[in-house]
C-alpha cells in the first residue's frame, strides 16, 4: 500500500476482544477476551488504518516494518508500553437538553423517590419544558460540548435518544440536533426516537399513544424518507404510570414498520414483562432490567435481544442490582450504558465500567465485553464496530498502562489513564504531555 492513514507501534497489549467476526459474546465468552500481548520490551505490536479509516493490519512490530516498507503513513502514535482497547460504545444516553436538576439530587439524597419527584413535576417534565424552550442551536452547543466529553473518556460510538420533546416538533428538533452532531462526525452515533419517554403534563397515556402513532412517527417517517433525518431506533418507557406493554407494543410495532429497530426502556421500577414482551418482538435491545423476571431472562437468552445494564442510575437512584450475573449464566447478552441524562449525570464508560464490576459482580473483561462488542450489538452494528479486527472501523483508544485493566481499576482516573483516542483513524484526543 502506498498511503494509510495511521500507524500505531510499539503497543504492549492490543485488547481485539474478538477474534473470530463474532457479533456478540455471551456466557462464559464474555470473560475470555481475544488479546494480543508482548513481554518482549524491543518488539511490540502495532496497528495499521487504511485511507479509508478501517483496520488493514495488526502484527509484530517487526513484522509490520517489512511489509510497509515504503508506506506513507499520514499519522503515527508511538505506543511504547501502552494498551489498545476498541473505542468504547454507550449503549444508552439522553444527551440532548436543557436546563440542569442538581437540585432534585436533594430530593433523592433525603429520600424522595424517582417516581415522587416526578409525580411533583419534576424529574422529566422539568426537563421537557426546558428543552422545549431552548433553541436548536443551543441545544447542539450542549450536546456537542457533552459528546466532546465522551470522547474524552473513551467512547467511540454512542446511542443518542429523543424524548425530552413529547410533541412532533419538539421531537423533531432534537433529533435534528443529533442529525447536525452526526454529520460533523465529533464521535460515531446511533439515533433513537424516544417520543415515548412520558406522558406530558394535561394529558392520559391513550392521548400520548395516539398522539405518537398518528401525529409523530407519521412525520418522522416523512422526514427519515425524505433524507432529512437518520434514526435508527424507536424507544419506549414501558413503566407503570408511564406506558402499559400493550400501548408500549403498539407504538414498537408501528416503528418496526418505519425501518427502525426497537431499543427500549423495560422492566426498571416493577416488573412489567417488559424483557418478555421485547423478546417476543425480537428487540434488538432492552435497557434497564432492575426487576426483571426469570421468565424475562429465559426469553431474553432465546431471542438475543441485549441487555443494557445501566450501573450508574441503580447507583444514583439507590436501585436494587440487576440481576447481571443469572442473566450472564443464562446466556443473555449484556452490555453497558451510562444513562447519561440531568436524572443520572456521568458521561464516563470507564466509570461505568467500574461501578458493573463493584457493585453488579461483574469481572474487568465482562465489562469490557460489555462496553464494546456487546454494547455495538445492541445498536446493530456489530459488524463493523466493537472489536479490533482487520476490515473493522479502526475506533480505538490508547492506555497509558501496562495492562488494559487500568482504565477500570484507576477510578475516576481516565482523564490519566487515556493516551489517545482514534476514530475511524483519525486522533480526535490526545493526553497532553507534562
């Protein structure tokens, strides 16, 4: 080859986690991680990215020198020492809206529950009437500065919901906002409609339904068709007092018919059947899962619909565990998400990372597993991400450590840890040096 984009040497470790074109690891698979690794200080592994952003090759050092003899390489990252892991991907966001609630952090540190503050026109009413008032451009200035964040802390790809709108144009905008973010390719995105996400103030859930399915997916659907907008997914809050499974069925059905995958919020505060309800609808991913039943992860494990586990919301919400490791045993695919929304602020998968291994008894590879190939699974696209593996998306990020590992155990510490990130080939963060 004559011009590649980048070239990485000298890597201690290079964490492929999968090896084989896999799409998703489950079971005891999620703990076995494909890795390459030198104890050889002269002679590491490097990495190289083709014009067109993808993985051409990871060898040998040396191995790598001879047959890019002659190679123009339009950048280089010399990996001495370091670790190189698949970029991380945040299976589950809000990121799109306006007006902070620190102040219901109060509320729920004295004990208010998620519910109570909501009941009390807080929680996601206070920020549907912020957002709502916001412009376009001032919400694409927030969610760029957070996407930019993210970035920071690893994540390559990340899901990005509606739902902070509850009515056509407001929907609208942010999707539009996510639309503009996506075109100036600040990190990889995969869109989801949640114009189900509550039921606004003045009106019944039926009303919202049917609001939905002949006001909002019909415009959507124009607008998707017409090349305006790309959404990916259709979302729902399937949560008593929210949407019921049957008008939750409804509103996916009505997506699924759109082109659109179903990603949904289940099973978080009650048990709902949600988990069996999306199995049979053959989900491409289910998030939350708090109360989830042994039927839910029986018909989870048989459709292969994911899991995305949320650490920080149980966490913040004083939640009980999900029930990781059974749904692991029983073979259900889980990855992870932050959640990251003004109800659960952290935008950080190392963080993450650590609070499923601590607090859900997740292993470091599982949750690794979990926030890459898995959590690429989640949002249909496993093919290309998740993994370092030649002919894949060469979105990776560089450890400033001997072992992988670090990005977890060093809590809070990515901003240390974290030497680069790359997306498709091109470095959009570099650890400055001291």
């Amino acid at each position: 080859m004559e011009n590649c984009k980048l070239l990485i040497t000298g890597l201690k470790q290079v964490v492929q986690v999968c090896k084989n074109g896999e799409r998703m690891l489950v079971g005891d698979a999620m703990n076995d991680v494909a890795m390459m690794q030198s104890d050889d200080g002269n002679c590491g592994y490097s990495i190289v990215v083709n014009s067109d952003g993808n993985i051409h090759d990871i060898d040998t050092d040396k191995n790598i020198s001879l047959k890019y003899n002659g190679t123009h390489f339009e950048k280089s990252i010399d990996g001495r020492g370091c670790c190189v892991i698949p970029g991380l991907v945040d299976a589950h966001t809000h990121p799109v809206w306006a007006g902070d609630r620190v102040h219901e952090f109060a509320m729920k540190l004295a004990g208010a529950s998620y519910m109570e503050v909501h009941q009390a026109g807080g929680g996601i009413h206070y920020t549907v009437e912020h957002t709502r008032a916001a412009s376009e451009n001032e919400l694409y200035q927030l969610l760029k500065q957070r996407l930019t964040s993210m970035v920071k802390r690893g994540t390559t790809l990340v899901e990005c919901k509606s739902g902070y709108g509850l009515d056509t144009e407001s929907e609208l905008k942010m999707l539009r906002v996510i639309n503009q973010a996506k075109k100036k390719n600040i990190i990889d995105i995969s869109t989801t409609y949640c114009g189900a996400h509550a039921v606004p103030k003045g009106s019944t859930s039926e009303e919202m339904v049917n609001d939905i399915i002949t006001n909002q997916l019909p415009k959507l659907k124009q607008e998707i068709y017409s090349g305006k907008l790309e959404v990916d997914n259709i979302d729902v809050f399937c949560e008593k007092g929210v949407f019921n499974p049957h008008q939750t069925r409804k509103i996916l059905e009505e997506g699924v018919k759109m082109g659109l995958m179903i990603n949904f919020h289940g099973d978080e505060l009650s048990d709902t059947g949600s988990a069996k309800l999306g199995a049979e609808l053959k989900a491409q991913a289910i998030s939350h899962l708090e109360e989830i039943s042994d039927e839910g992860i029986e018909e989870m494990s048989k459709s292969h619909s994911v899991a995305v586990i949320l650490p920080t919301t149980a966490y913040i919400l004083r939640l009980k565990a999900p029930p990781v490791r059974k749904m692991i045993k029983a073979g259900v695919p889980v990855a992870l998400g932050s959640d990251f929304n003004p109800n659960a602020y952290c935008m950080s998968m190392p963080v993450v990372m650590h609070l499923a291994c601590v607090n859900f008894h997740m292993t470091m590879p599982e949750a690794l597993t979990a926030s890459t190939i898995n959590a690429a699974a989640a949002l249909g696209v496993s093919d290309t991400h998740g993994s370092l593996e030649v002919g894949k998306k060469a979105n990776l990020v560089i450890i400033d450590a001997p072992r992988w590992e670090h990005l977890v155990y060093q809590f809070g510490c990515h901003d240390d840890v974290i030497k680069a990130v790359v997306l498709g080939g091109d470095i959009i963060h570099m650890k400055h040096s001291t």
